[in-house]
C-alpha cells in the first residue's frame, strides 16, 4: 500500500504497463530498466510482486534489468531473509527470484 493506494496488478498494468504497451504497438522497443525488491521486504511479498510484474511483462516479452544484480534490490548476496540460497561461481543466488523471469 502507498498512501491510500493498493499497489495490486490492476494498478500495476494501468500505470507501467498499458501507457508502454501503447508505445510498443506503434514500433517502439520497450525494455523494463529497472526491477528489484529491497532486501528487507518480506521475501513472500517480494516474490509475489515480482511475480505480478513478471506475468503483466511477458505477453509483451519486455527484457528486465534488475536494480542491483548484487546485493539489497538484486539476485546475488542479498541476505534477504526466508531466501534459499544456492552457490553459483562463487556468489549466493536466489533462484526463485531469477525463476520468476526466466
């Protein structure tokens, strides 16, 4: 919740995802910058956000940078707590965070 305004996938879809899909429709290439969930938040939130944004994105298959591929809005080393983590070249990874947008 931001204020009084629920942060939910119709929300979402009206603000970040029709005035760009409008774009996309006339030719113009949209990637998505900037996605990412501070550490702190609650991991089953972060994953259900995530997957909310994930699922508006893919009918238009947008690429996705993350915030931070390392560290408090990233994949790698977040120390976010309720992650399982798995060794990958010596980093700690949350793969289900990285499932979402695969």
């Amino acid at each position: 919740k931001q204020g009084k305004t629920w942060i939910n996938e119709a929300w979402l879809d009206k603000h970040y995802i029709k005035p760009w899909s409008a774009l996309a429709k006339e030719g113009i290439r949209v990637m998505v910058g900037e996605v990412g969930v501070f550490r702190r938040c609650p991991y089953p939130v972060a994953l259900a956000y995530l997957t909310d944004v994930a699922a508006l994105m893919q009918p238009h298959l947008w690429p996705v940078a993350f915030w931070h591929l390392d560290g408090n809005f990233g994949v790698l080393n977040t120390r976010r707590a309720g992650a399982k983590y798995e060794a990958f070249h010596g980093q700690k990874l949350d793969r289900r965070m990285v499932q979402i947008f695969q």
